[in-house]
C-alpha cells in the first residue's frame, strides 16, 4: 500500500523535503521496529535494485532553484533521495500546455506502487504555482485515477500577508479542491509559527524549522504521561485550541439542555468528525473513554474514531 | 531559469547600467568561487565560447569561457558608449548590441521620439529580437533612462513602445531618474511630462528615482565616511564600486551606484536561492492594484556596513524602521504621511521569517495601509546577501506619496507652458503637434487625481462596497 506525494511550487517542495527527512528518520533502520520501519518504508519509499530508497514523489515547479536545492538535500542526508524523472519543471511559455511532465511522471509513479494507498498533493494556497497549477494537477490526477483516495494538503498563508493577492489565491484554489479532493489537511504558517516560538522555544524560525509537522505534535506531547495527555488533547479539542499552552478550561461542550434551546455556546469547536491517533508504549492502557462522549454537532453521532 | 534583459537609453541610462553590469560581475565573482557559468549567471550573462562562432552560447553548467551582458545600448551621441568600450567592460559587450548616432536629441523629447524612434525603429527591434533570441526563457526588460533629457525620454519611451508591440507579454519594469528642482536642463519639465504620458501608458510597472535624493544619500554617507573614528567598510556602502571593474570613481558614479544596487537587489531573488521566492512577475502582480497605478517608491536599507566586526551588527529592527523613513526614499517623499496602497520587502542575506513576522507586526500600526487592503505586504526572502553585507532590505512601496513628485514636476511644466518658452523647438519636429502637449497634461492631472482621491479614503472604511458579480 503506497502513497505518491505531488510537490507543488516552492512550499510544496519545501514541505515534502522536511516530510520525507522524518518519515525516514521515523522509520529507522531495523531491530526491533522492523516491521514498521520496513512498512513505514514502503509506504512512501521506492526501493531500487541498488537497494536505495526513492521517494514516492512528483517534483513541480515553474523554476528550477527549489526542486535542484530539494534534490540536493536529499541526496545529502545520506538515506534517501529523489528519484531523477521524478521532477517536472516548466518554464514559463511552456506553462500554458499544462503539466503533461508532472502527468506523465505521476502515472510512472502510481505504476510502480503494487498498491496504491492514495496520492497527497502538497502545495501552499498563497501563491501562484502551489495553488494555480496545484488545482490544475489535482483535476487530472483526479480525472486520470478517479477511484484513488486524495488527500490535499494545504499550507495557509500568515494573516499579515506574504503575498498581498493570498485571499484571490485561496478563494480560487478551495473552490476547485472541495469538490476534487476526498480530504483536506489545513496548517496554518501563524499556528505553527506560533508553536515553533511558543513550544520549542525557537527564536530563529526558517522555513525548515516550521515544516516538519509531525516533529511538533510528538514533541508537544513528549512530557505527559499517557492519562493526562488525552485530558489535555480532550480540552484542546473542544476549546478548538491548535497548542497546548493557554487551553481554556472553562469552554465545556453544550449540555443537552442548552442544545436543544439553541442556546449559544462560545468558543466551543463544531466539528463532525475527529480521528484520534496514539502511539508509543502502553497505547491500550490509554484512557480514551474521556474522548466517546463529546457530541458536537449531531447528537448520537460519536464523532472520535480510535 | 528565467532571464532578464537590460536597455540602457541615453547618457544617463547608459552610465547607470555600465554601473550596473560592473556590480553586477563584482557581486557574481564574489559568489561564484568555481567559475562555472551557473544558472544565476544566466540571467543577466551570456557565456560565448569565442574559439567558436562569436554567437555560440555554451550552456549552463560549463565553464566561463566569456560573459557577454544581455543588453542593449542606445544613444544618439557615441560619448558615453565609446568611453563604455574603451573602459575595463568592453568585453562585456559586443557590436550588435550597441546602437549610436553623432549629434544628439538636443535635450528635445520630440527628436529622441519622433525622429529618432521612427528612423531607427528597425535597427531598434532587430537588436532586441537578436539578445532575446538568445534566452530561453525571457521573463523581464530592464529599461533605465533619464526623464530629463532627449534621447533617455524620447527615444527611451519610444523603446518602450516598441518593447510592448513586439514582446507584449514580457513583462516591463522601467528605471526613471526624475530631474531635480536645479536640473541642468532647462526643458526636462517638458521632457518629463511628455514621457509621463508613455510611462502610464505602457509600462509594467515604474521606479522612480530622483536625482536629488540620490545626492542627499551620497553626502549623508561621505559625512560620516569623513568621520575619523567611521569604521565603514570601504566596500560595503551603496554608493562604492571597491572591489568592481572600474578604477576611479566618475563624477555621479555614487549615485549611479545606488540606482545598480537597486536593480541588482530586486533581481537577486530571481536569481539566487531562497526560502521564498520572489519572481519577477510576482512584483507588478502583487504591487499593481490597478494598471495605471504602477509607480513604486524604492528604498534601499543599509546604506553601509561597519568595518569593525567586533562591534555587533546594526540591530536587524533598525534596518527595517530605516526603510520607512523619509531620508531612506529614492524620491523625496514622505511616505508614513500618505497612503500605503501595497509594500514589498526583499530581503537578503541571513534573516528569518519570524524576524520578517516580527518586524512587519511591529509596524504595521505606524503605516497607513489602504482600507481594501491593510495587510497589504509581499515578502521575498533571498539567502544570497549583497557584497559587504550580512543581510540587506530593498522596500518598494506603492505609495500614494508619488503624487508630491508629479504635482512638483507639473507645476515647473505649467511655468514654462504657460508662456510657451521653448515649444516651437518641438512643434518644428514633425509629428509632434500641440494636442500631444496638451495630452501629456491631461494623463499627468488625471493620475495626480487618482492618487489624491486613493489619498481622502485614508483612515476611513468605505461601508457597502458592491457585490463582486462572478459569484453566483
């Protein structure tokens, strides 16, 4: 089961990069997570006949600066690399035929997964290659494996601007990618600035530093014992707080009575649905039971899946 | 790769860019320890294999055999461009990019037009067409003239006529030095307007810079230079060519070297790395909120950096304050008084997002921004920073502070128009008549009052705005 990640424009390619450092770092080499590290592996990785693992990725870009500093990076870190037809770059005259290179080396690397999982374009809604040719990508990646699983994810501009036609972008990417895409994961450049600064206490944010998600979220919660970490993810949860400093505590969720008058409650997350992930040691002793009774908006609708 | 071509029109176009290209090659060299012709060279620089056919390009990644200058130079006197050829860049250029005549515009806009524009309109666009060809990718036209003059006015709004007929979806980004109030030329108010007129027209986008601010830079550097205990570094300051191609310094080579600096700074995202980008296109997209309201106010921030380094560098937070501030601008404006329509900042050098982050909250509440959009910023970072320098700010306001420039340059026009002093030397050229005089001040006034009504909705909320129709 294998998924193929699309890099798209500048953050895209910057996103995957960092992705894929510490999906590699994650999996390890062996001993006793061997079969997560192997699974974890093939996954996102190719494995060649030299035995070198290649990302399963498409590389697009209208230039070539990002995807060559990308290429050499990963080659650099010794573990993995950047397979040398995985990478489209148009210039601009040649833009307007659209990415047929992005087309073609999408289809070779759906081809040489036994199975594939899904695909997952990753691009930014700020500017004009992640969120134009991005949506592009997404329609004849949908139109080319209409069954597969998509899953965008999108990086959302700082509010004080980055670019200064951000909101055109965005407006005009999310109205083309609801209806394409099956799932979209949302990051928010000021949450995770706010994170980087707040949490890790790291004064000088790059980009390279707020990109690898998965690093922040294990370590916000590295410090807790299992039991509390969900009291903690419970109140973030329903206070609709992305960290973990500042939770308000007084936000609780609606009790019966005031749904059904249709009281007002402030602060309080609606959300449908929520996916709840543990790992580590001791995952089944995991009190999550604090978690089944939240009803949000549809009463008798258990919106956590363990 | 995309790359850029520059056309240098006139006697003052012509010495900015020989500045240019000499910093442009001090600034490579400094980066470039390989000398392999990298794609960043490639922008600005052919590289011409001269065993073989003097137009062979040998390709990127190969070793510097010879940089040519992707470039045209036009004047209608050889002065300048032979000093150019006899100077340590003649290698930098070759015969089919040159283009002169004897005797001049005689600081007459209608002879650098009419005249000159459509006698060599041929040779014009069969040189831009061969350096173009050249490219694989042709993303900008550099055009740098003076307003002032003949030929830098004429001819150079003529050029850019031509630029927008023969390449139109090129994008257009031109270098204007305005006259100060002194200006040696006793008709560049007449020039000035009647070249206004094609810049609205028909440029992309437009760099004002006035010569006046330029020598309030310079003297303010020369003074604290002069200071005994000063620790500049020689080569650091925006106004010194140390380390370039040119021996001595000319007379303007200071101020020219500013205006380079600028252009060298607005390109260097295009051409370097970064952790985010900033093309060339992306800048009258971002900065043009509508066609005719294309002028930036460039300023350039530091100006010089010190020699000691055991002193810590100027506080990061200063060089940002510096860039807003009246003394800072290459136009004598305020611009914290007006209006703020958009502002791009280009950074170089070894500066992160969050000091970015940090520095555009911490002054966004001293900058009026425009009600449509207050947070109206664009942001590039380059990791690459200039010669001297550990890090550098290039910010290009779209600022409602212009319309000071113009009202100034309107009303030294209206002094001699009103007596027509001087008119018949133009409406003697042929197919100049008086309505162009006329159409030249009507565009000037209507984007004066564009400004000026941008201008009255500072500090308010215009409530009710209407629906945009494409939702449905």
């Amino acid at each position: 089961m294998s998924v193929v990640t699309v890099q798209l424009g500048q953050c895209g390619n910057q996103v995957g990069l960092e992705l894929f450092d510490v999906i590699s770092n994650d999996a390890g080499e062996g001993g006793h997570r061997k079969t997560y590290s192997t699974a974890s592996h093939e996954r996102f990785f190719h494995q060649t006949t030299n035995g070198e693992f290649e990302a399963r990725a498409v590389l697009i870009d209208m230039e070539p600066k990002v995807i060559n500093h990308s290429m050499t990076k990963a080659v650099r870190s010794g573990k993995w690399r950047y397979g040398e037809k995985s990478i489209s770059v148009k210039s601009r005259v040649l833009a307007t035929t659209g990415p047929m290179g992005g087309g073609g080396a999408g289809r070779r690397e759906v081809e040489r997964c036994d199975r594939l999982a899904g695909l997952m374009p990753i691009m930014s809604v700020a500017g004009g290659t992640g969120s134009g040719v991005g949506t592009f990508v997404t329609q004849c990646l949908r139109d080319s494996f209409p069954k597969s699983f998509m899953l965008n994810h999108l990086t959302w501009p700082y509010g004080t601007g980055e670019v200064i036609v951000q909101n055109y972008n965005s407006v005009l990417t999310l109205s083309k990618l609801y209806r394409l895409s099956d799932a979209i994961l949302v990051h928010e450049n000021d949450t995770v600035h706010r994170i980087c600064s707040q949490l890790l206490n790291i004064k000088h944010i790059t980009s390279a530093t707020r990109n690898p998600l998965g690093e922040l979220f294990i370590y916000s919660l590295q410090h807790f014992r299992l039991a509390r970490a969900t009291k903690h993810l419970r109140q973030m949860l329903v206070s609709n707080t992305k960290m973990e400093e500042g939770i308000d505590w007084q936000v609780r969720p609606p009790s019966d009575y005031e749904r059904t008058r249709g009281l007002p409650t402030h602060n309080f997350n609606r959300s449908l649905a929520n996916l709840l992930i543990v790992r580590g040691k001791d995952v089944y002793s995991a009190e999550t039971v604090v978690l089944k009774n939240l009803h949000f908006i549809l009463p008798g609708c258990h919106p956590v899946k363990l | 790769m995309t790359q850029s071509i520059v056309v240098q029109v006139g006697q003052c176009g012509n010495q900015i860019g020989c500045r240019f290209w000499d910093l442009a090659l001090r600034e490579h060299a400094n980066i470039n320890k390989k000398g392999l012709y990298d794609e960043a060279l490639s922008s600005f620089f052919r590289n011409v294999d001269s065993r073989r056919s003097c137009r062979s390009s040998v390709s990127v990644g190969g070793r510097i055999h010879q940089l040519k200058a992707r470039a045209v130079l036009v004047d209608m006197e050889e002065g300048v461009v032979n000093q150019i050829l006899q100077g340590p860049l003649r290698d930098v250029f070759d015969n089919t990019q040159l283009l002169t005549d004897v005797s001049g515009s005689g600081n007459n806009w209608a002879v650098g037009y009419m005249t000159y524009g459509s006698a060599y309109r041929e040779q014009i666009v069969d040189k831009l067409r061969k350096v173009a060809e050249d490219c694989d990718c042709l993303q900008c036209f550099f055009l740098i003239h003076s307003m002032g003059g003949g030929t830098g006015s004429g001819l150079g709004t003529r050029v850019l006529r031509l630029l927008e007929d023969e390449f139109p979806e090129v994008c257009r980004i031109v270098t204007s030095v305005y006259p100060s109030e002194e200006d040696d030329v006793v008709t560049s108010p007449y020039n000035s307007v009647l070249a206004m007129k094609e810049l609205s027209e028909h440029a992309d986008c437009v760099l004002p810079v006035e010569n006046q601010s330029l020598v309030n830079i310079v003297n303010r550097i020369r003074r604290y230079s002069g200071k005994a205990w000063s620790g500049a570094r020689m080569d650091s300051s925006i106004i010194s060519g140390h380390g370039g191609l040119s021996a001595g310094e000319k007379p303007f080579d200071a101020m020219n070297n500013i205006v380079a600096n600028l252009l060298l700074h607005m390109t260097s995202s295009a051409r370097f790395q970064g952790s985010l980008n900033m093309d060339l296109n992306e800048i009258p997209m971002n900065l043009v909120p509508f066609p005719r309201l294309h002028y930036l106010v460039p300023s350039l921030t530091p100006l010089y950096s010190l020699a000691d380094v055991s002193m810590p560098p100027r506080r990061l937070d200063q060089m940002f304050s510096d860039a807003f501030s009246k003394e800072q601008q290459l136009i004598e404006a305020e611009p914290k008084r007006c209006l703020y329509l958009a502002c791009a900042l280009l950074l170089r050098g070894d500066v992160a997002v969050s000091d970015l982050q940090r520095n555009i909250q911490r002054l966004r509440p001293t900058l009026p921004f425009v009600w449509w959009n207050r947070e109206g910023w664009k942001a590039g970072l380059c990791s690459v920073p200039p010669v001297g320098h550990n890090h550098s700010l290039l910010a290009l306001a779209n600022n409602t502070c212009v319309k000071a420039t113009f009202s100034r340059l309107k009303e030294r026009f209206m002094k001699l128009y009103r007596k027509k002093a001087h008119l018949h030397h133009y409406l003697h050229v042929e197919g100049l008549e008086q309505s162009s005089f006329s159409e030249a001040l009507s565009s000037l006034n209507s984007l004066i009052a564009e400004y000026q009504q941008l201008d009255m909705t500072k500090d308010k909320v215009m409530p009710n705005a209407p629906r945009l129709g494409i939702a449905t």
